[in-house]
C-alpha cells in the first residue's frame, strides 16, 4: 500500500513538474520570438545602432549598412539602391 501511495505521489510530482517545465518552454518561445524582431537580419546581433533607410524601410545595424553600402550601395536585406544620406537612426 505504501509503495503505492509513494508511486502515485512521485507521478503527480512528475505531472506538475512537466507541467512547469511546459509552461517555462512557452515563455521562452515568446521571449525568442520578441528578442528576434530587436536583431540584425544581416549579422544577427542585438541592434546597438539601428539605422532604418528611408528608401527601402528595411532596419539593420550600422556597421552591417556601412559595409552593404561600401560593397555594392545596395540593401542587405532586399538589393534597393541605398545612400548613405537615406539612412536615420532609430532611438529605442
């Protein structure tokens, strides 16, 4: 009877703890998802110094729309033709 007892209380700690640890995967799923639309496309960092051009509207880090632009004066991210006077920052 015991053994029992315990089996059936070591399942329910195992269902709740499942439990937890579903709930803790959604909340890191969300996190992803919202810590993604603050990154790079380019390079895939963290935006320090988001510049968005005026021309095409694509964001992406400054030293990625330096380099796209020293290359070939195109976007990174769709080809546009860019200027470096069609860049602003963007103040998060």
């Amino acid at each position: 009877m015991r053994g029992r007892l315990e089996a059936a209380a070591t399942a329910g700690r195992e269902r709740e703890h499942a439990q937890q640890l579903s709930g803790k995967e959604a909340q890191l799923s969300a996190l992803e998802r919202e810590t993604s639309r603050c990154r790079c496309g380019s390079c895939g960092q963290t935006y320090r110094q988001p510049l968005v051009s005026t021309h095409c509207w694509h964001v992406h880090c400054a030293q990625c729309w330096h380099t796209a632009l020293a290359a070939d004066g195109r976007c990174p991210q769709c080809s546009a033709l860019v200027a470096s006077d069609d860049l602003n920052a963007i103040h998060v």
